[in-house]
C-alpha cells in the first residue's frame, strides 16, 4: 500500500483542526448569545418590576376611603397643585368609597381594569384590599398610599408619625391638667394612624394615674362629624363638668366636641379639647376662642406632593423603584400647635414652629 506523502498529511490534518475549531466558534458564539439573551430578559423583568418605561401621559386613580374628610381633599389639592404647577400632563380620576372598605377594594380593583399608570389610596384601611393591591401589583400598576399604613404591594406610604403626633399632644393634655383630671376619648380603631394614636394615649394615661377615662368612644367614619356630637351630647349630659378635657383622634371630632360643649353653655377653662391635624377650619376656631387648645399640624398637602414626584420619577422617568424611594414610609414633619403659638395669619399651620421649641 502506498504511503501518503508527509504535506498530504499535513494538510488532511490542518482541514480538520479548522473544521474542528469553526464548529466550536460557532456553538461558542449561540451559547453567548444565548446567555446574553436570558440575562437581558432577567433585566427586563427586574426593571418592569421596579421602574417602567418612560411616559409624559399619565393616567392616575386616586381612590379616597372618605373625601368628605379634610385631610383627604388636601393631600389630593397637593398632588393636584405640584402636577399643575410641573406642567405634567397627566389625567386624575378620582372615587369615593365613602369610608366603606368593601367599596375601596372595588375601586381599586377597577382602575386595574382600566390599566391606569399609577392608583393612590388615601386614609384608607388597606386590610380590606390587599386581594386588589395584589391584582394591582400583578398588573404591573404601582400602588402609593396616603396616611393609610404600608401593606405588602403599597410602593411607600407618605403620612406623619402617628406615635409622635399622639405623643406631643396626649402628653400636652396631661400636662395641662398637671396630671389630674377626667377625661373622654374619642378613638378609631379602623385607621391605622388614629388607632396608633389612641394606643399612645392609654401608655401615657398609664403612666399617669391621677388621669381617669370616664368613656371611650369609637367613632362611626361613615358619619364622624354627627356621631361625634351626639356622643359628646351624651357625655355631657352623663357627666356634666366631671368632664375636664377631651381627647380626639382628629380634628373634625375635635371640632363636633368643641360645638357639643359650647352649645351646652360650658367655658373652655372647664373643659377643653384636643385634636391631631392642624386643619385651617379648626386653626381658625383656636383663634376665635373654642374649646379646641391643642393640635398636631399634618402636612398632607406635602404627602401628595411627595407621591407626584415620585411617580414622575418611576412612571415618567423610568427609574426603578430602589432608587427612588428607599424605606417603605417616608414621614412629613408635625408641628404641635396651642393656643399659646398659634400661626399668623397666611402661614400654613403645618409650617409654624412647635410648641416645644417656641417655648
């Protein structure tokens, strides 16, 4: 048999050193591709999930639990204010749930249908809408919240320190009776925030024996302004000037207690009232005189401001969530506002100074 000349061989074996080595490029360069595409949809599903690509128009929801309350209509009045004067172009569609949390989780559930860009609860008990909140979040649609207390699925919760609102102005009513005295609570149990409240109440009247609670009231919040007139009717009637002071979980029951005890005849030097939001309404009846001695300054049109810039900063943008907002509450500042430092006329309450360090 004829051997093969030396070239021959040579070259037999170069032929297949490059088949060999033009296969491998090549399952090299479909493996690389293939990896770079997992990892870019990897990175697509992460920031869909954090951020979203760049809108300039927006559809917003904003779902009220209760827009018959003050605290409500300024934070929407702040967002609406800070979008106006940003030339944003977005469209607000606003619902009533009218404090019932059947109707919330309703409302929630069909701006998800709608595919809005972004739905905003306020002063909501979200207990009775984590189902919707998820369906939200499954949509893709971020959740905010105002003053309602964050739940899993809620992007962030703008809202004040309830436990340091109560503080400053539960120990204040303490103080002012030189820690003797009767009181009446009026209380919420189904608003995270007045509940916190009412909890920073019971330690320090703990903490201060000669203080009595003659009675507790939870207030209707389908209806708080009349069922807390009536109950403080009641309370009058009851107990007469055993009374000493009132504690309420915000103002408009402050402001319905004041009118029950002013009706009655009775002096602001016997019993007085304290309350937690610093509205202009019950700032106003301070100036004028009213039983009202005492409030905590929210600035709720600060909230809703603070939730416009971040959704234009997610929604618009397109940044990813982490990066824009980083604790899942951000709290406004709360002054504490008497009688004794009350605000000029044309400042906003929540921009005075305390109390405790105007003194």
């Amino acid at each position: 048999m004829k051997k093969p000349k030396l070239w021959a061989v040579v070259m037999m074996l170069l032929t297949f050193l490059f088949i060999v080595g033009c296969s491998a490029d090549t399952t090299q360069s479909s493996n690389s591709e293939s990896s770079g595409k997992g990892k870019n949809e990897s990175a697509s599903k992460e920031t869909s999930s954090k951020g979203s690509e760049g809108k300039e128009e927006l559809e917003i929801a904003w779902v009220h639990m209760n827009s018959a309350a003050q605290s409500e209509q300024r934070a929407k009045k702040g967002f609406e204010d800070f979008v106006k004067k940003s030339g944003y172009k977005w469209n607000l569609s606003v619902v009533d749930s009218k404090g019932s949390g059947q109707n919330l989780a309703s409302n929630i559930e069909d701006a998800v249908q709608r595919k809005v860009d972004a739905i905003i609860i306020s002063m909501a008990d979200l207990r009775a809408a984590k189902a919707s909140i998820a369906e939200a979040e499954k949509a893709g649609i971020p959740v905010f919240s105002v003053d309602s207390g964050w739940t899993p699925g809620i992007v962030v919760d703008v809202t004040s320190n309830n436990y340091v609102m109560s503080s400053k102005v539960s120990s204040y009513l303490v103080d002012r009776l030189g820690g003797e005295g009767n009181i009446v609570a009026f209380k919420m149990a189904e608003h995270h925030g007045v509940r916190k409240r009412g909890e920073v109440l019971d330690t320090i009247v703990k903490e201060n024996p000669g203080i009595k609670v003659l009675e507790e009231h939870n207030i209707d919040y389908t209806n708080f302004y009349e069922d807390t007139l009536k109950t403080m009717e009641d309370y009058i009637a009851r107990y007469g000037d055993k009374i000493d002071a009132v504690w309420t979980g915000w103002d408009e029951p402050a402001m319905a207690a004041a009118a029950a005890i002013q009706a009655a005849g009775i002096s602001k030097d016997k019993i007085f009232v304290t309350g937690i939001d610093g509205h202009p309404p019950a700032i106003d009846e301070m100036k004028k005189g009213s039983p009202i001695a005492a409030t905590v300054a929210q600035g709720f049109e600060v909230m809703g401001e603070k939730i416009a810039g971040y959704i234009y900063s997610i929604r618009t943008e397109g940044k990813p969530i982490d990066q824009v907002i980083n604790s899942t509450t951000v709290y406004v500042d709360t002054p504490l506002i008497t009688d004794k430092n009350l605000p000029e006329d044309g400042v906003e309450p929540y921009k005075a100074k305390d109390f405790y360090s105007s003194n």
